[in-house]
C-alpha cells in the first residue's frame, strides 16, 4: 500500500519538480518566478499524471477477479508469499 501512495506522490509532484527544473536551468529563480507560477496546470498536470498511474497500476495488476486469497504461510520451513488463486 505504501507503494501505490509513494507512485502516487511522486507523479503528482512530477510536474512542480520539473517546472522548478527548467527554472533552474533557464536561471529564472527568482520570487517573482514563483509567484507568477501556472500553479493551475500544475496542479492539473499532476492530478492528471496520478489517474494515469492508478489506471496503469489497476491494468498491471495480474490476480485474477473472483480469485481466493491465501495468505503468508510456512511450507515445509519455507516462507511462501501470499497469493490469489484463480476460481478453477
């Protein structure tokens, strides 16, 4: 969980880290630079990049629907990872 709210954060912040780049590299940093920000699209750059991330994080996400979850559990000595297992 703490996964998809760190790839959440960091494609909403996506936009403000690189519009401070190109301030950076243009050598526009100054406070008047900041204040006159398209912080508007900014804001809707990122929302936009984190719906695309929780789309592409549903679609690569392989358990399969209507499947039983089986928790951690040892086998034998082994830890063997929770999983979902299809509904056969």
């Amino acid at each position: 969980m703490i996964r998809v709210f760190v790839t959440q954060l960091i494609l909403f912040l996506l936009p403000f880290l690189l519009y401070g780049g190109y301030l950076f590299l243009t050598r526009k940093m100054n406070k008047q630079a900041f204040i006159d920000a398209p912080r508007y699209w900014l804001i809707m750059a990122g929302i936009a990049l984190s719906l695309g991330g929780f789309v592409v994080l549903s679609q690569i996400n392989n358990n399969p629907v209507g499947g039983t979850y089986i928790p951690t559990h040892y086998e034998n000595g082994v830890l063997v990872p929770g999983q979902v297992k299809g509904s056969e």
